[in-house]
C-alpha cells in the first residue's frame, strides 16, 4: 500500500473553507498522524499561548496543555486516583498542614534544553502570587506564604494557615491546574497578562511544528528527545504518534463529511442527529458506548443558565427562579437532546465521584427543598418519565434510570414562576410580562456556537421562555466573544459553562468552587477571572473558607460541601442541568484503542489537559 499522505484541500463537497489549507506543512504521512478536531473552532490570536494569562491563552485546549505543558500531578480520569506526574510522589504535609513539601522526578527538560528543576516550581508560585492579572493568582496569593529549594529538586510551600487542599490547584483534574512555568522565559516578562509565550516552550512530549495563521490548525510534533518527560518515564517510553494534528472542520457537516472520507480521527462534540447521520456514511466510527444513549455524560463541566446577579432583574432570587421554573426540562431531554443528556441540578460536578456523592447523593435534600412560599420545586419523576419515552421510541432501557439520566430536575411549573414574578412588580399584559417600570423585559440570552450543548440548552430556553411570555433576544457566537462577555459582566443570561463553578472529578468542593468566594467578584465593565456571575455571600464564603482547612475526604468536608450546594440552589445564581456530554466519535480507519466503556482507561476528554495520557494506547492499524 502506498502511503498516504496528508492532502491539502481547499474545497470540500458542499462546502467553502475561510481559510487557506495550503498552508499546512506537506509530507505529513498520515498513518503517522492523529487528527483531532479543534474545541472552540477558529482561534482569534494563534500566538496567543499564554494559558496562565486569561486572555492569552487562546490555543490551551487545541493540543498545547495536553501536549506540551505539564502539572505536578493530574487526576486519573479512568479510577480518580492522583498521578505523579512532575512531582515524583504524592505531597508531603506537616502535621498542622501548613507546610507541603514536593518532590520532582529528575531527568525531565524543556523543549530548548533546559533542565527542569525545583526553581521553576518555585518561581510559579512566586510569579503567580505577585501578577493578580494571572488565572490562579488569588488562590496562590491567599494561601502561599513562602515558597522556597531546600535543592534542585526539592520545594517547600509555607501556609498562612493549614491547608491540606491546596495541591489541588497544582493538580490537572480535567481541564486544567496551574501548569509549571519556565522560569528562564517568564523570569524576564514584565507583563505576563499581555505576553503571548510563542512558539510555546513545551515540557510535555509534543512541540508546536506548524499552524495556520487564520487560526484553523495547529500541527504538534512528537519531541526528538521526548524520553525525557514525565509521560515516557510513567509509560516506559510506550509509542506514541509522532503527529498530531488539531483542526478545525466548519461546522457539524464539515466534520462527519471529513471523519466520513477518514480525514479527521476525532470529533470533539456532534448532535445526536449528527452520530445517526455519521454512523450511516463510516463504518469505522464508533462512540463511548455502544448502543443508546451512546454519549459520555461524565464530563465534569456541567452545562447550565449563568445569570447575572449584578444587573437588574437578575439580581432578585424570585426572578432567576422563576426563568428555571418555566423551562421544560423534560422537553429539553427528549425533544433537544434525544434521551442523550443527564440531569444535574446541583453545581456540584457531573464527574462519576461527585455525580454519585453531590447529585443522586442529595437527592433527599433536593426533595425536601422548599421556596419561601413552601412550593417543593424538585421532580424526582423526570428520569423515570424519560425511561418511558425511551421504550416508546424503541430503545431497550438497561439500568436505573436514575444512574442513566440523574436524580432529576426541578420541575416545569410556570404558574409558580408567574406568581414569583408578579410578587416582585413584574405584570403580564396580553401574552408579555413587563418589568415593574412598565417597559417589556427582554431577556439578552448569549451561547457560544462551539458548544453544542449550551447552544441546544439556549435554543431550548429561548423557545420556553418566550412560550411563557419572555422576549428573549438570543445571541450565539463564538466561545471567545461569548466568554469574554461573561467575563466582562455583557449579559443577562448565559447558556455556558465554567470549570470552577460546577465542579469537577473529584470531592475536592473547595478547590472546583473557589470562583464563589466573593474575595473574586468584580464589578460590571472589569474583567472577572472566576465569578462571572458576580454573586456574593456571606455564608458560602464562611464554607469555602472552612473546607480550605479540611481534608477533601473527611465527613465533615463533605458534610459542608453540601450545605454549600443547597444555599447555592437556594439563591441560584447559576442552575446547572446538564452535561457537556460527549458524543464524541471517533474513526477506527486509521488508530484503535481510543477509551470506551469496555475499556474505560480514561474519559473521551481529548481537548483536556490528561489527553496525553490516551496516546500511548493508541495503535496504528497500518493503513
């Protein structure tokens, strides 16, 4: 068989690319070429590489965190255990947990040569501490007293008070952790929040070979000298492809016609409409699992309504309930979604750990919730009612469906939102509800188009709520614009998602939640790190600063770590529902061994920061 090599097109049937594929780097064999598709489509600033600044790290989900940056320790996504990745065991703490030594594996380099050691670990810290403008520097700045080498490959962190959770923000769970910085690049940046650290120096296996200006591919390498990082010494130097490709396909067509001609390996997100239509025309592709509902519904970003709590109406609890209540959840699950979601009505992570401990967990809670007037809001019916329309469609139902589809949710009740309105002002008059001022609400609803899920969740709710009387004004754009008008405050309502607000794979509350300590708010109109629903109290402050102390683990963590999720359903700044589930497919013409249920090693997550850790088990076919 001739080799294929990796063709560029410029025109595609039935579809015009924006963008000149010409560029890509010729003589890229194929069969020695992972294809992925890109997250959030195409990147605005390619350059931009920077993942510790929030506005400079445009690439991080397009190959660069899971290729060629690296964590002390990630979380197993397969058992949810912790890998020693950099560090070389697990932390070491004082009896008064406020002191954590770390050890780091030796014989690890950066990209350019330089050897790894405890100075970089260190000034990470340091430089995080003193740069507010970086991502992780309020939880460094907060905890860190000191950090210091007692040797090259040895750090000390010193605590202003015990804190036996911090090395969970040193931690890749999923998305990301605070990566380990080359102190010999960023020792001479004096505005790290603007400096866009391109080409990246990477300390993971991959380096950046290639990529499109206009931002639709970027090309990753596998290292020359790859055996010295952390995955080759946790693998035994395990084969791994030598390229990997992330780019971007317009659209969902664009993706299942290009895994279709056995062009694009791994699709990051279709619609249940997309997986029949793509499984009709490839025979090679394949999903988590098998047989319906097929997606993984694990991925511990929970999808869900942000609401504004800095702008009126939006910052009366009355009102944010009442936009859930008269959302039909049960028709989002089997009109929208095709059976092909899962419920969470807590903000406490869809991860499997948190999905059994803080949803079906506290379902009794979530019974007894009760509004101040005594309505009981919950549905503990709704996954048995989508059992139902399950069989009625054909499909065999195997399991619980509690486990299949969540605890529930809260229940489709206009008349109750309607009272709540009403008793704040608001007046329906021939079909519309206007605000107490007499001027009709419109509600300004924005989604990122990247994101089917919250893109479906939004259309969803536009529909509902205009159902109910509510002039939405629904805007979907890119996950760029979308995300820096949440940040920004530019919004009403947002369809969305944001890591550290919904949890994560683990129990650790405090660490996935630390967006909700009000120590992060900023106004309208200033750019928000974390809180981008800009809420603030007092009590979930007093929680989180109490769980700070504790072992994630113990009874009384998560004791608190509930109460923390009830008085958030009870003020509901943010009502998650359901996942970013991952239908997820992936063509077998080229590469086997991607995770599934039978072989569940690690989640589909590829566009995370573990997805190194897939590519050892990997194996070409020899086609």
């Amino acid at each position: 068989m001739k080799r294929k090599f990796l063709v560029i097109l410029t025109f595609v049937v039935g579809l015009t690319f924006s963008y000149a594929l010409a560029a890509l780097p010729m003589n890229v064999p194929r069969n020695q070429t992972l294809i992925v598709d890109m997250l959030n489509g195409t990147v605005a600033n390619p350059q931009a590489a920077n993942v510790w600044s929030p506005t400079m790290g445009q690439i991080t989900g397009d190959g660069e965190q899971g290729l060629a940056l690296d964590a002390l320790w990630y979380i197993d996504h397969g058992t949810g255990k912790l890998i020693d990745a950099l560090a070389s065991e697990p932390p070491e703490f004082s009896n008064d947990y406020k002191t954590m030594t770390i050890h780091l594996r030796q014989g690890i380099y950066w990209s350019d040569g330089v050897e790894f050691t405890a100075t970089d670990v260190v000034f990470t810290l340091n430089y995080t501490k003193e740069n507010p403008t970086l991502t992780f520097s309020s939880q460094v700045a907060a905890a860190v007293k000191s950090a210091y080498a007692p040797d090259k490959f040895t750090v000390v962190v010193n605590f202003y008070q015990p804190n036996p959770q911090f090395y969970m923000v040193l931690t890749c769970d999923i998305w990301w952790g605070l990566y380990i910085m080359p102190a010999h690049i960023f020792q001479n940046v004096k505005d790290p929040a603007s400096y866009n650290f391109f080409p990246p120096v990477s300390l993971g296996p991959y380096v950046l070979k290639g990529y499109d200006p206009q931002g639709n591919w970027f090309l990753w390498e596998r290292r020359a000298d790859w055996q010295r990082t952390s995955l080759a010494m946790l693998t035994n130097n395990a084969p791994i492809p030598q390229y990997v490709l992330f780019i971007n396909y317009p659209g969902e067509t664009g993706k299942i016609l290009a895994m279709s001609r056995h062009d694009l390996d791994w699709i990051f997100h279709v619609t249940a409409q997309g997986w029949q239509v793509l499984q009709s025309k490839d025979p090679y592709a394949s999903i988590w699992f098998k047989d319906f509902p097929w997606a993984y519904s694990h991925d511990p970003t929970a999808r869900g309504f942000y609401f504004n709590c800095a702008q009126y109406p939006y910052n009366l609890t009355d009102v944010r309930w009442a936009l859930v209540l008269s959302f039909n959840a049960y028709n989002w699950m089997t009109t929208w979604e095709k059976g092909m979601q899962t419920f969470f009505p807590t903000v406490g992570g869809s991860g499997m750990q948190p999905f059994e401990d803080y949803q079906i967990g506290m379902l009794p809670e979530l019974e007894q919730f009760a509004l101040p007037d005594g309505f009981k809001p919950f549905d503990a019916n709704l996954p048995y009612k989508v059992a139902d329309w399950a069989k009625s469609q054909g499909y065999t139902v195997s399991g619980s469906p509690v486990q299949i589809w969540g605890p529930g949710w809260w229940k489709y009740a206009p008349d109750e939102a309607a009272k709540l309105l009403e008793a704040n002002g608001f007046k329906k008059i021939n079909g519309k509800w206007y605000l107490p001022n007499g001027k009709l609400w419109t509600v300004n609803l924005i989604t990122p188009t990247e994101e089917t899920d919250a893109l479906v969740l939004a259309q969803a709710a536009a529909a509902d709520w205009r159902a109910f009387g509510i002039d939405v004004n629904l805007t979907t754009t890119t996950d760029q614009i979308a995300g820096n008008n949440e940040a920004m405050g530019y919004y009403d309502v947002a369809s969305a998602w944001n890591t550290s607000m919904m949890g994560g794979i683990t129990d650790a509350l405090w660490y996935t939640h630390y967006a909700w300590n009000s120590s992060n708010y900023e106004p309208i109109g200033t750019y928000a790190v974390n809180d981008v629903v800009r809420f603030k109290n007092e009590e979930m402050d007093n929680i989180l600063n109490q769980l700070q102390t504790l072992t994630p683990d113990s009874t009384e963590a998560i004791n608190l770590s509930k109460q923390f999720l009830m008085l958030e359903i009870k003020y509901m700044p943010v009502a998650t529902i359901g996942d970013c589930v991952d239908i997820t497919p992936h063509d077998d013409y080229y590469w086997t061994g991607f995770p599934s249920d039978t072989d569940p090693y690690w989640s589909p997550l590829f566009w995370c920061g573990g997805f190194k850790f897939i590519l050892p088990h990997l194996k070409p076919t020899g086609r």
